[in-house]
C-alpha cells in the first residue's frame, strides 16, 4: 500500500518526483532517548511518535562509516539467540522513519555514511514495501545518494519475501540472508521461520535471485557451541551452499542477552575449527569480530528493552 495515497499501488522505481520523503524537512527528527559510545562505535536509541524505540548503530571504518538501521519496532520471526525477536513485535516502521535513522547519523552524528546495512531490529522483507521505499530514497541522488551497492539488506529468507526483491531487478543491492544451521532439523530449533521455509524452498528461492557476475549472497552463521559447530555441521553446510555464490560471515554467539543466555559461545578455538573445516569443504569465509558487545549492540543484542509506550 502507498502510505501516500491508499488507492495507488507503490512504484518501486528509482524516479520519486515530488515524493514528500525527499524533501528533507519531512523526515521526521524524532527524539534521541539514549547514547551510548565504546571504542568509536556507537548505539542510539529514538523515540518514536508514539512513544516506541528502535535502536540504530554507527559502525566507524577507517574514512567513512556504516549505520545499521531497524526496520521495525521488535520482529515476528522470533529467533532463538535474538534480542529483538525474544520481545515480541510491535509494528513496522515507516519509510521515513527508517531513513530517519541515516539523517540522524549523518547530520546528528556527524558521520560520512557510505554503507548502510538493514540488519537492526526486525525482519525487512516482513516491512516490504516501506523499506523498499526506503532503499529507494537512500540511493535517490535526491535522497541520501548512496548507491544499492553501498546497501545490505539482512533477512531469515522468506522465500515469498525474497521472490519479491527479486522481480524489482536491483542486482547492485547485497543481499545477506542469516541461515545459522545446516540443516532442518537444527533450523527449525532455532529459526521459527524454517518452518514455513525450509532450507530446500530457500535455496531455490536463492537460486533463482538474479545476482551480478561478480557479486555472492552473504551468508550469516552464528556459532553455537555444541549445537551447529561439528565438523559435519561444516560438510553439510558446505554441500547446502554448493550451488550458490556465497560467502560465508562466521559469528560467534552472544550469549549476554535474556535470549542468547540458554546458549554457549565457542571459543577462539572452536571458531577456529570451524572456520577450518568450512574453508577445506571450498567455502569462502570471514571470521567476524563482535563489536559493540558491551553496548548490547552486536549481532543479535539490539532491543535489548522494554517497550514502553509513552503519551
């Protein structure tokens, strides 16, 4: 639905012409709750119109910097290690109070953003045509003008949800899909999702993403000490992605949230290990450093309150 006018169906093209959005006096400057600050990254938190928070983080590189923005208040999806999904889920957000966030990094912060990554709180193929709009705008010269190439969007891969992002043909737009297991059965333990979409209707839905030549799915893997770490777990995964072009983030666990806290992290060693294993079996992997850990705004932390609903 158009938030604009209920009647039209959204265009999902690149050409906004009077789109309100775009006039910079229109994004909403909702309130900033809280900051929070460790070595150079950074976590805010805004209060919305209607008294809900979401939180955004400001990851600094070496000359630029990349925000990681939510896209909605809570999820339904209702992971097993995730903050976010264990607090249930509240609403979506607004186009404009998604790319409200990179305003509030860029002109609040002060921050030279070049990357932006929809991996805060909530599921974005869930909030489809808003953050579609979103992305729209991001990369509008008119916008934020930072190319769909300088945009991540993260999901559990719904197949319907992936099938849709598909048909808008934007191959430059990097797509990450948190997969965290090898097979169903270790899926749907900690995936809910897995169970209306399970890994074989994935990976078609993956199959068919048009993708550029030179360009890979990213694949998101938190290990879970004793649950997904074996070396089969590596071999299976390995075969799983053999008809993709992936590349393989390995994350450990964070176990220091309400949801992540039935779960044990792996050591150095196990990452290791793993690591190891996945690359003999011809995967391309990186080994990813948790940052913001004391924050509550690493993988998986964000939403770690709450929400209360002020008037």
């Amino acid at each position: 639905m158009n938030p604009w006018n209920p009647r039209k169906p959204l265009d999902h093209s690149n050409s906004f012409g009077d789109d309100p959005l775009l006039k910079i006096g229109k994004i909403p400057l909702n309130s900033i709750d809280n900051t929070e600050e460790e070595d150079g990254l950074i976590k805010f938190v805004t209060r919305l119109d209607d008294g809900l928070c979401i939180e955004s983080v400001i990851i600094p590189m070496s000359s630029y910097s990349t925000v990681c923005v939510s896209s909605q208040v809570g999820c339904k999806m209702g992971c097993a290690f995730c903050e976010t999904g264990s607090n249930g889920f509240y609403r979506n957000l607004d186009a404009e109070e998604i790319i409200g966030q990179i305003y509030t990094a860029r002109f609040h912060f002060g921050h030279e953003i070049r990357n932006v990554v929809i991996m805060g709180m909530g599921e974005p193929l869930d909030n489809f045509d808003n953050v579609v709009r979103a992305i729209g705008i991001i990369s509008d010269q008119r916008g934020f003008n930072i190319a769909k190439r300088h945009i991540t969007v993260s999901t559990v891969g719904t197949a319907e949800g992936l099938r849709k992002l598909a048909g808008l043909g934007w191959q430059d737009l990097k797509l990450a899909v948190s997969l965290n297991a090898p097979n169903d059965t270790i899926r749907s333990r900690i995936m809910p999702a897995n169970h209306t979409f399970p890994m074989a209707m994935l990976r078609q839905a993956l199959m068919d993403y048009p993708l550029k030549r030179k360009s890979a799915i990213l694949i998101e893997y938190v290990l879970i000490k004793g649950l997904n770490d074996a070396r089969e777990s590596a071999r299976q995964l390995a075969e799983y992605l053999k008809p993709l072009k992936t590349k393989v983030n390995l994350i450990p666990v964070n176990p220091n949230t309400y949801a992540g806290s039935r779960f044990e992290a792996p050591s150095q060693e196990d990452m290791n290990r793993f690591y190891g294993w996945l690359t003999e079996n011809g995967l391309f992997v990186r080994k990813r450093t948790a940052r913001g850990l004391g924050l509550m705004a690493a993988c998986g932390q964000l939403g770690g309150r709450k929400q209360v609903i002020i008037y």
